[in-house]
C-alpha cells in the first residue's frame, strides 16, 4: 500500500483533481488517499483529511503572514502524523510548505503545473522542482523551463473530456467573470456547482470568458468562444494556443471585458 498525500484547493483545482487520481493509479497499484485541501472539495476521493489554510486569494497580489505562518505549522503536524510516501502539490496556496517540507524528508514530492501554463512556468513548481521534486506538465514547450530536468509531459489537459455535457442545441450567450472581476461577480454572478456550469455551457452559442481553464471547457463545449485574458503572460499564452487549437474561439484584442460583457449580456 502506498500512502500518497495530495495538497489541492478549492475550485478550479479540487474539480480536476481526478485526472492526478487516474495518473497516479497507473503508476502504483494499491494507493491510500490523504488529502490537505482549504475547502470542501468538490470530489470526495479520501476519508481522511487535514484543513489547511489558504495564504493568498485567488488571483491575488497580496500574502497574508499569518495564514502562511499557520499553513507552515500545519503542514509540519500532517507530515509527521501521515509520513507519506508521495506528496503530490496541487494548488501553490495550500501545498507549497508541504513540498518543501516533504522534499527535506523522505517521501517523493510531484508538483503538477497548471494546465494554462503553456510556456512559462508558476513559482511553485519551479520552487518545488529546485528542491527535487518532480513536475509533471501539459506541453513540451514549457520542458525546460525548470531548474532540474525531472519535468514529464503527462498531458493532463488532454485527458479532460467534455463529451457527457455537450448538446445538439444551442442559444444565447454566457459571460462569465473571473474571480479578480470583483464587481461584475458580486452584481450580475451566481455561484453554481461545477458541473453545472458545464452543462450550461455545453448548451450555450457563445461564451465570454477570460484566459484561464474555464475558456479551455468553453472551447470543448460552446459554438464560439470569445477570450479577453488578462495581461498576465500566461494568460496571454493560454489565449493564443486556445485559438491555434480550437477554431470556435477568438481572442477580443480591441473590446475591454466590461465592453464584452455589456455586449454580449444583453442577448
């Protein structure tokens, strides 16, 4: 039996973390699940599992010491009372101590690297890498980015499929805000569950979106998909591979995202 402790996050993450599962479970035949998460996750895939705080919002431009000091403090306790085998990081706010903590020990650490990151790498698993770990990614561009060569493509953007939540109809358009749109979420968002969203989509002509794995689900279900990223350069990278890849998807270069979204919120 190996005991492989998983360290996800809320969201985003916890959502795609059965495509780790189904990696891991090629590689080790008997596995015992931990898992360190800041929120409930969407995917019950463990029994057994520590809360740790998360030290920076999402998207955000700030650290919080306190939370970082706690996580730090927590990660410690979980590691001495698990000892486990693996240490998978998934989700830098929640994982990154664990890594390196993990990597100073006795148990292999994998750091898996956001599907958006098509050529530049995130700090985290470049961190986690220099410490040794292992950093499993999802394009052969971005292989030698990291300070040590135990990088390995495992495509784990290509194993995501979509095909459960696509329809023959379609009708009207679908904005949705990113998290760091403060205003546009709190006014005209609701929160719905995940899977939600992508039948919604699956059923939907166009969808407005920015640059980060929700334009990914788009461009798999929606008759046409509009991208604004960010300017941040790996949203900027994700945008231009989505539109090299997918022939329903655009990147709007002249429109702000509030001129896309009082265009298109409209229909």
């Amino acid at each position: 039996m190996v005991k492989i402790l998983l360290g996800s996050r809320h969201g985003g993450h916890a959502t795609r973390t059965h495509l780790i599962k189904e990696i891991l479970e090629e590689e080790y035949e008997e596995i015992d699940y931990i898992v360190a998460t800041d929120h409930k996750d969407d995917y019950e895939y463990s029994e057994k599992k520590h809360r740790v705080p998360s030290f920076r919002p999402t998207n955000g431009k700030f650290y919080r010491p306190i939370k970082a000091l706690k996580n730090l403090f927590k990660s410690v306790n979980i590691l001495r009372k698990e000892r486990p085998d693996v240490v998978v990081c998934y989700g830098a706010n929640t994982s990154i101590f664990l890594g390196i903590l993990a990597s100073l020990t006795w148990s292999k650490v994998v750091a898996v690297e956001s599907e958006n990151r098509t050529q530049e790498p995130s700090i985290s698993p470049r961190v986690l890498n220099f410490f040794g770990a292992e950093v499993w990614v999802s394009y052969d561009d971005i292989l030698e980015k990291y300070p040590k060569d135990n990088v390995v493509n495992k495509g784990l953007i290509q194993r995501r499929t979509y095909e459960e939540y696509k329809s023959e109809e379609k009708e009207g358009s679908l904005v949705i805000p990113s998290s760091t749109d403060e205003e546009l979420m709190e006014k005209h968002w609701e929160h719905i569950p995940h899977e939600e969203l992508l039948e919604k989509m699956g059923e939907t002509e166009t969808v407005v979106t920015r640059a980060g794995m929700t334009s990914y689900e788009a461009a798999n279900l929606a008759e046409k998909v509009i991208i604004k990223p960010y300017e941040h350069i790996h949203q900027e990278n994700f945008a231009e591979w989505l539109e090299k890849e997918y022939e329903n998807v655009e990147i709007a270069k002249n429109k702000t995202f509030r001129e896309l979204f009082e265009e298109h919120n409209k229909e």
